[in-house]
C-alpha cells in the first residue's frame, strides 16, 4: 500500500514539473509571437510616416512614428515601454535604410 502511495507520489510530481513546462513554453511562445507583431506594425508606421511626412525632419519624424505607434497599441489593448518603443521604431528605420542602400545598389 505504501508503494503506491509513492509511487502516486511520483507520478504527481511529474505532472506538475511537466505542466509547468508546458507553461512556461507557451508563455515565451507568446512574448516571441508578441515582440514579432510590435515588429511589423514598427516596420508599417515607419514606412507609412517615411511617406507620408517627407517634409518632416528626423525628431519629427520619430516623435511622429512614437505617437502612431502608442495609438496603435493603445487601440489594441497592447502595453509597450518607452525603452521598447524606442527599440522598436530604432530597428524600424535601420531595416528600412539597409533595405533602400540594397536596393540601389541593383
């Protein structure tokens, strides 16, 4: 009898380790999944900004592409960081500039 109390013992424990697991994957799919939508919607208000307001100068244009970007996350119930924000919209136009030298350069 003892036996098979530890024996369920045992088999509980690696239920729960194995949970666990499953969670904590499933959460750090979802950041990933979370941290490639911000990148995306990044890459679209830079480019959108980019063509629309040329008459805009760089701050301009940052604090322009920070605004939409907020406005965006906000519409969608999204939370980001300035530091986040930031990095995002950094990666965003060094994309975009590597993009349009690669492109001249045919």
């Amino acid at each position: 009898m003892e036996l098979i109390n530890i024996i369920g013992l045992i088999i509980a424990g690696l239920l729960a380790l194995i949970a666990r697991q499953v969670a904590s994957f499933l959460k750090k799919k979802g950041v990933v999944a979370q941290i490639e939508s911000h990148k995306e919607i990044g890459k679209i208000i830079v480019g959108a900004v980019e063509q629309g307001y040329k008459h805009l100068q760089g701050d301009e244009k940052l604090n322009l592409a920070k605004h939409e970007f907020l406005k965006f996350a906000k519409e969608k119930g999204v939370k980001v960081s300035e530091r986040e924000l930031d990095l995002i919209i950094e990666s965003s136009v060094r994309e975009m500039k590597k993009s349009v030298k690669e492109e001249l350069k045919k």
